[in-house]
C-alpha cells in the first residue's frame, strides 16, 4: 500500500519541525513537502518552501497546519480548492471562521479536522468533564501554558467547557462582590463556566477542571509535558482523516 503524502505548514517552528519528525517515523506516512512563510533550514532534506503551491506540486494529500488563525485563514481554503485533506491544530478562529471553513470543504472533494489538543490524555479529560458537569454544582478551568503562547484562554479551556453543560438547576450563584485586581475571578467562557489562564516560562500544556458540590470536589487534570504529546493524534489524523466528514471538530471524532 503506498504511503499517505504529507506536508506540514509552519514547518520551521518548534511544532511544525515535531510534526515534521513525526511524519517521518510513522509508517504508512511520507513526507512530501514543508513550508513556512518565512522558508527556512531544510527539513529531513526537504527545502521548506515558502509558498503554498510546493504542497500541491507535490501532490500532497493531507496537509497538518500548526500555525496561527490569521495564516490559517489563507492556507485552509488553498486546501479545499486543491482537493487536500487538512489537519489543523491551530486556535483562536471565530464562528464566521469556522462557517467559512466548513463551506469551503463541503464544496471540496477533501475533508477538514480543526481540532484544539492532538493529544489523547486532553481528549479523554474534556470527554470525563463533559460527563462530569451535570452532576456538580460549580466547575472552573484553570489552563497553564508556556509564555509564547499568543491567545488566551487556550483553544482546548473553550473546547472543554463547551462541552461542560450544567444541570437543570444550572450552576450555584457566584458570591463574589468584591474583585479587585479586576480580573482576578477569571473570565466567564462557554456554559458560563470560569476559566482562568496562566502562562509562565518552563511550562508546555496543561489543564485542570476542578467541579465541586457539597462537602466534594473533583479535579481531572492533563499535563502535556512535551509537543510530542500531540504526534500520535495527529498521526492517527493523518491516517485516518481520508474516511472523516467533510468537515470535523475535534479529535474525539476519528478515535
């Protein structure tokens, strides 16, 4: 069976250079082509090209795109036009981003994954979360991550109270009347659900939610301690994103 062509965009940051790596120790993959706007050291012998026609010149047929929303914004409809499948681990898209996205992949003959965390310990964490809500009175999210990091809250705190659907009596009033520095309380996410962000030197990607009732509480935690935490789903995405939906959010999907 001939291997699956892949290209990875951003391919000379720390993330598109792991995928990159990925790419190459995974059987069934090969890869066929890496660009980054601003070119760069070759990679696997591979020249990073700094134009996105190297992808369909080199008849790539999943493209993973770890980039930024703003470069993402050109890269995914090139995608859709060229017919390649599309994996994205990239945050920070609006609703109309994400409209305009699945438009431009149900008019294509190729499929799209946006996804916020590749690795499956932070799957499996928003999946227990979402089980957990309805059942708690109060749930908050702490997200930490390293000091690059652009956007905050993290795409995969959004992702998890999304799914985090309180009960019918909804969740238990907030008492707080004082809050000062501004702030301090966190931000109110999806489902009213407090997320508060740090991000600080030393660390990669990590998540706490903390739901409590009673007398109790329950914290599901995932740390991701290196990039390479995320490789294996996003290598399962790249086997298995040819069978997907026109047009898929999260990686829970094709597990």
């Amino acid at each position: 069976m001939a291997s699956i062509r892949v290209g990875v965009v951003g391919a000379s940051g720390r993330m598109g250079r792991t995928v990159c790596d990925a790419v190459v120790d995974a059987g069934g993959l090969e890869l066929a082509a890496a660009v980054d706007v601003h070119g760069g050291e070759a990679v696997h012998g591979l020249e990073v090209a700094s134009d996105l026609k190297a992808l369909a010149e080199a008849s790539c047929e999943v493209v993973v795109d770890f980039t930024t929303a703003e470069a993402a914004r050109v890269t995914l409809p090139f995608l859709a036009l060229h017919g390649i499948h599309a994996i994205v681990g990239t945050t920070g898209f609006d609703d109309e981003d994400i409209a305009s996205f699945e438009s431009a992949f149900e008019a294509s003959d190729a499929n799209c994954l946006i996804a916020a965390n590749f690795a499956i310990s932070a799957v499996l964490m928003m999946r227990f979360a979402a089980e957990a809500a309805s059942l708690f009175e109060t749930a908050e999210i702490i997200e930490l991550h390293h000091d690059e990091k652009i956007d905050a809250p993290s795409g995969t705190a959004l992702a998890t109270a999304r799914v985090m659907n309180p009960g019918e009596s909804g969740w238990a009033n907030d008492p707080t009347q004082v809050e000062e520095p501004q702030g301090a309380r966190g931000g109110v996410g999806p489902n009213g659900v407090r997320i508060h962000s740090v991000r600080m030197r030393g660390l990669t990607a990590h998540q706490e939610v903390i739901l409590g009732a009673q007398g109790q509480t329950l914290s599901i935690r995932q740390d991701s301690y290196d990039r390479t935490s995320f490789m294996p789903g996003v290598v399962l995405a790249c086997r298995r994103i040819g069978t997907a939906g026109n047009f898929t959010i999260g990686l829970d999907a094709l597990l």
